[in-house]
C-alpha cells in the first residue's frame, strides 16, 4: 500500500507543482517598466559622443526605451558607443511588481559596450511564464535580449533580483544576462548568485555564438538553479557555425545544485550544449579552464554532465575541474564526441582542493586546484585579461575581490611595473614610491624592498600571479598583477 501511495505522490507532483504555479501567477503578467517611464529621466546622462552614464534605476528603464525604439526614441545601437553604470542600481520592492523588458532585440540589437563598472543590480525582475498571456514571447530574454558584435562587463545581478522564464519559443533564447551573445561579443566578468527557476536557459547566457564568455561565474555555495531542463550553471547553449570565430566559455564557474526535478532533460554544470557545426574551418566551441562544483545529484531522464551535457565533434574542453564529492553518478561529459583533454577532479584535503593525481598545465605539474587555474593563465598570451583565483571561507575556487572587482587607485605620480609578464627580473618605478610588497595569492609576502627604483629578482620564484603593493611616501597604495612565468 505505501509503495502504491509513493508512485502515485511520484505521478502527480509535477502537476501539483504546476498548480501551484498557476495560483502563484494570477495577478500575471506584470505591468512593463518601460510603461512607467516615458521620458528621459535624471540618472541617464549622455555626453556629446553618444555615451551614456546611467546612475538610478529609472535610467537603465530608459536604456531599453533607447535601444528598443519604444516612448517615442528611434532604434539606438551603441555601436561604438559606451553606456556605463556609475552606481548600484536598485529597483527597490517596486521593482518586483513590474516587468524589466530585455534591452535590445533581434530587430534592434545592442552592439555598444555596456560597462557596469563593478556595480550591482537590485531587485530587478522578469518574468516570461507558459502559464500567462502573453503565451508566447518571440524575443530572447535576459537583462539584455540580443547582442551583436557587443560588450558587457563588469556587472552583478544581485541575489534580490528574479529572472524567470519557462518557455523557449521558436528559436529564442534565455540567460539572466544576456539571451543572446552573438558575433564575436564578449560577455566578460559578469555575475549572478541566486537560486531560480532555469529553464531552456543559461545561468548567465542563454546562447554564446561565435563569442566570448570570460571570468564569469554564476551560484554560490548551496545555492541552486532550479529545473533546469536544457540549461547549464553558465551558458546553456555555446555553439560556433558559419565558419569564422570559435565560440568561447573561459576562467569561469559555477556552483552549487542544479536542483533536480523529474521532469529535468539535457543538464550541464558549466554548459549544456558544447556545439560546433560541421565544415567549420577549423573553428569550435570550446571550454576551458573552469570549475564545476556541484553541490547536490544530477537528475536528468537523458545526458547530464559537470562540465557539460553534450560536446560535439569537433568541439573541445580542456583544463576544467570538478568535485564529484556530492554527486552519486559522476559524469564529467554526458555525451562527449570531441575533445577533453587535461581535464580531473578535487577534493578538498585539509581545506585545500586537491586532485587525486597530479595535473599538467603546459608543462607546469601540480596537485592544487589553485595553482592549475593559475598556471593557466599564466601561459596565455595576454594574461591581463582574465581574474586570478583564490579560495573563499567554503574552501570553493573564487575571483579574486569577487564583488566588486580590483578597484583602480591613483597615486600622486605614476607607477611604472614593468616587464609584465616576467621571467626573471622585473622593476618598480615612480617618483613617490617609497616601499614595495610582493605577495602570492594565498596572502603570504614573498619580498619586501625600499626606494624610488626598485628592482626585483623573481628568476626562483614558482610561476603564477603575484599581487605587488607599491606604497607612496604619503601612505596611498597601488596594487598591480605581476605574472612570473
């Protein structure tokens, strides 16, 4: 009889839940922002060049207006164009009673750069649901909808904020930062740490094409991403075609639970669909040095995987890492037809995350998880463009100052480090220098020097990224990167 009640509570709870859904919804859909703001409001400054700072909530409601053609604006691309964030954005509890529409659509894409400048955004939400009118959206959602030939940076979706989707209709995409990231965009140092429904979508992006996904992240420790039917921690669908651009998902990660559900299909911790299309001269999508930490089981009727559900031919994940601690069934690649290379997982031995047996990055061999996400970096051709990692308090391979970004401080003079990167030796200058700390990125200093000109042997020192402080007579500090290789 139990055994009978079980199958039966097993048979139903996917059409409870959806009743639930249903009551939940009533008062859906939700009213648009874009229909509260119908002039340019204080907090959207443009300058004489087209380049817009935006500083309340209200200006980046007028941002989709801009950009979109709505209230009265012609169809504004940006191309060439910044538009940047000069302070958190919060929509306050206002926020979670209307629709934020996504800026930019396939007919009028987004093709500037949008620097969020390390700040956050606040209790935003959007809602697309197959339980409400309109039944159908033919758009893709997100923050911003469409990209082409674009930026965006430097921006966090706080926990506050809701992005809700349960449709992915005719060819349309879903992730909370961008739905669609397309012709060699560049979606770079973006983040979002929140539990959610996550469906047909990526956790930041929903399809990366022929682009660029660096130095983001999405989750955090027992966070989690709630059924994700074809979906992914990072970017649900990374896919190069057309012949011209691989498509790129690099120095990220995602934690926490892609929260099971019966009904989940196609589910991947960094990404759910690594595609590349044949006859493609060459190019493919390819992931590489990322970090998969989930914290609960894979549930999925077909392929699941840490890294990814499915990587094509002609498609290639390499130097990526993942716990398997917490899962039952480890899988670093449900169905995995290209490459995968130099790939292992960790545990964490006295707090630090070890692999089961050492590792080679170029060359370079290692037991630590740290040191393999950094000797990566290290040995590529301009290291300066992706974050150095450390580790968090849940022992969790981390960004460095993950919130809010290194911040650029000026000193009086300017500080000249230079070569970097370096083999050997390496020099500090400035006019008001006064002391030089060099530290490793588990916070122990390695050297300390006084002067104006200071000059460094690092020739024994073990490759990586160091973190240089540069003190001025007057007490203001500098920090730089300086990369040994």
């Amino acid at each position: 009889m139990k055994k009978h009640i079980f199958i039966i509570l097993l048979f139903c709870l996917p059409f409870m839940a959806v009743g639930q859904d249903k009551d939940f919804l009533r008062e859906y859909p939700l009213p648009n922002w874009t229909d509260t703001i119908m002039s340019q409001p204080e907090g959207y400054v443009a300058d004489a060049e087209g380049n817009v700072e935006i500083s309340s909530s209200d200006g980046l409601v007028w941002l989709i207006s801009t950009v979109n053609g709505l209230n009265g604006c012609e169809p504004d691309d940006f191309d060439g164009r910044t538009v940047k964030l000069t302070d958190d954005i919060d929509f306050g509890e206002t926020g979670l009673q209307y629709n934020f529409s996504p800026i930019g659509t396939r007919d009028t894409p987004f093709c500037g750069t949008f620097d969020g400048n390390c700040h956050k955004i606040q209790h935003l939400r959007q809602r697309y649901s197959r339980f409400e009118p309109p039944y159908h959206h033919y758009f893709d959602i997100g923050v911003f909808g469409y990209i082409h030939h674009a930026e965006v940076k430097n921006a966090t979706l706080d926990p506050t904020c809701q992005i809700f989707s349960t449709a992915n209709d005719d060819g349309y995409f879903r992730g909370e930062m961008v739905g669609f990231a397309d012709s060699l965009s560049i979606v770079e140092n973006c983040h979002f740490n929140n539990t959610g429904v996550h469906t047909f979508g990526g956790g930041l992006v929903g399809l990366n094409r022929n682009s660029t996904v660096r130095n983001c992240s999405c989750g955090g420790h027992n966070n989690g991403l709630g059924s994700p039917e074809e979906g992914a921690g990072v970017v649900a669908t990374n896919r190069s075609e057309g012949g011209y651009a691989d498509a790129i998902v690099e120095n990220c990660y995602f934690c926490g639970s892609l929260d099971p559900s019966f009904s989940t299909w196609y589910v991947g911790g960094l990404v759910c669909y690594n595609e590349t299309a044949v006859n493609n001269n060459g190019y493919k999508a390819i992931i590489r040095n990322c970090h998969s930490t989930p914290t609960s089981d894979f549930w999925s009727y077909k392929e699941y995987g840490s890294f990814a559900a499915i990587s094509s031919e002609g498609s290639s994940i390499s130097n990526c890492y993942t716990d398997f601690t917490k899962v039952s069934f480890p899988l670093m690649v449900g169905l995995n037809q290209g490459e995968l290379n130099d790939c292992s997982s960790y545990t964490i031995i006295d707090e630090v995350a070890t692999f089961s047996a050492p590792v080679n990055v170029y060359g370079n061999t290692t037991e630590y998880l740290l040191d393999a996400l950094n000797l990566w970096i290290v040995e590529q051709e301009n290291p300066g463009v992706y974050r150095s990692w450390t580790m968090d308090s849940n022992n969790i391979p981390v960004f460095d100052e993950y919130y809010i970004g290194i911040p650029e401080i000026k000193t009086s003079e300017e500080v000249i480090l230079y070569p970097n990167p370096t083999t050997s030796q390496f020099t500090v200058e400035g006019a008001n220098v006064a002391r030089v700390e060099v530290y490793n990125l588990v916070g122990q200093k390695v050297h300390e020097a006084e002067g104006k000109t200071v000059s460094i042997d690092a020739t024994n020192w073990n490759k990586g990224i160091y973190l240089v402080n540069i003190i001025e007579e007057k007490g203001a500090v500098v920090t730089k990167k300086l990369v040994v290789r």
